[in-house]
C-alpha cells in the first residue's frame, strides 16, 4: 500500500502522507516511504518542497501496531546503527528533510504528535491550521523523543518550555505552539499558504536559495569563525556570478529574473 505521494508543479515538489485511515500515522513502510521521497526530492531539480497529510491529521505518531512489534525485538542494532550519515532509519524521517538541499515547507492540520510532530521540525517553515494540536508524545510511552527531535526541538524554543513538553507529554493548542516556537505561522488553509510560500521561493535564485540554507545550517550548528567563513564561502560562489547578474537586471526592468 502507498503511503507518500510526490508530485512536481512549476518547479515545486508537493509530498503527501497518503495514510489517513491510520491519520498517517508512522509504521515501518511510512518511514521507509517518508525517506525515499526525501531523497528523490533532494535528488530532483525542485526548487521548494511542501510536505502536507491526508484525511484529518499531519501525522498522529507510530502507529501503535508499530510500537506493539518493536516491542519485541533488540533495540540495539535499529537504534544504534548509523545507516543514514549521523543517523538511523527513524531519525532520518526527519533528518531527510534539513538534508534535502532547498526549503521544505510543513503544512500542518489536526494533530503532529510524537514522531509526526518531529517529522513537521525536519522542515524549515511549519504552517498549521488553527485547531491543530502538538505534543512531544514520547514521555507517555516510557520513552524519549528519538526521530531527531532532540536535535531540532533546542534551535526552536527555551530551554524550560522544551523540559516542560518532553516531560509532560502534554499536547498543545496552536496558538500555544507559535509563542513557543514550534510554529512559523497560522493559516485558515495551510496548505494553501504552504504553496504560496513555495511559489515565492520558486522564483527567487535557485543557488542563492540553496546557499542560503546551507549557510543556516552552519550558523545553528558552528562556531562564529565557521558561520562568518561560511557566510564569505557562500557570496564567493554567488556574487557576479550569470545567475546573480540576472536577478539585478530582472529587478531593474521591474520583470521575473528567468532561470536555466
């Protein structure tokens, strides 16, 4: 059975969890599909990616028939294993994402709770429809957030409010959610808004857009000579270059640059 649709619109990758029976949620097969399409994503010559859910929800979490197998197997060599760079399978569901070399874009609706919420932080932009609910899900299970949430979840909020999540386990309401920092902004169709941003990126310099989210990543990840040494790196590459000198011209005959 499907569980990820990709689909190509005026250089924009739309991936669709495609589960919604199970409100998406996150079973052996759906990791393995969420992965393949970052990577097919990554490897296309898309310009911006948007990740949207079927049916009522972004992604409730494993699906509990997953959790009840994984229960019986060694942990060890799944958990602990890198197949995936710095990562394993389960955290590549999320990790794919900041790997994929232009913005990724969440659109996100009903619920985004436990690995659906960490597969939502894998994007650079999260948009949710108002009603939508988000929980670090794990503490109920016994467990900690293991998709790479740890990873993610301290480049977005303080220190307290993330204890206070994990902790707890308590879900949050969407308005809660953006004074914390787990969402970039509410929209009445989220979807809609998430291609909307795509669009505009689409049409902004391709290298400029992917240098730029390299250059996120440093300036999150490295010290201040690395991030000020990248930010040099980056502009070498970009300034004077035949795609930089079409964004000026296209902006001074006030007309969309035009990209090879």
């Amino acid at each position: 059975m499907s569980r990820v649709s990709v689909t190509y619109e005026n250089h924009i990758a739309h991936v669709t969890l495609t589960r919604a029976d199970k409100m998406n949620a996150l079973d052996r097969e759906m990791f393995e599909a969420i992965v393949a399409a970052g990577q097919e994503v990554a490897a296309s010559g898309a310009r911006a990616c948007v990740i949207s859910g079927e049916g009522k929800a972004f992604c409730a979490g494993l699906d509990l028939a997953s959790f009840a197998a994984h229960g019986s197997d060694d942990p060890t060599l799944r958990l602990m294993e890198r197949t995936f760079g710095d990562a394993n399978r389960a955290q590549e569901v999320a990790m794919v994402w900041r790997r994929v070399p232009v913005p990724v874009i969440a659109a996100v609706h009903g619920v985004a709770f436990g690995g659906g919420l960490q597969l939502a932080l894998g994007a650079d932009i999260r948009i949710a429809a108002p009603g939508t609910k988000f929980a670090v899900m794990e503490m109920k299970w016994g467990l900690v957030p293991d998709m790479g949430g740890m990873a993610l979840l301290p480049t977005l909020m303080r220190s307290d409010v993330l204890r206070l999540l994990t902790y707890t386990a308590r879900p949050v309401e969407v308005d809660q959610a953006l004074a914390w920092g787990l969402v970039t902004e509410i929209a009445e169709d989220p979807l809609a808004a998430a291609m909307a941003i795509a669009r505009d990126i689409a049409q902004r310099s391709p290298k400029a857009i992917r240098a730029a989210k390299r250059l996120i990543e440093v300036a999150e990840s490295e010290t201040r000579t690395e991030v000020l040494l990248a930010e040099s790196r980056e502009q070498v590459d970009l300034i004077g270059k035949p795609e930089q000198m079409e964004v000026v011209a296209a902006q001074m005959q006030k007309r969309a640059p035009v990209f090879d």
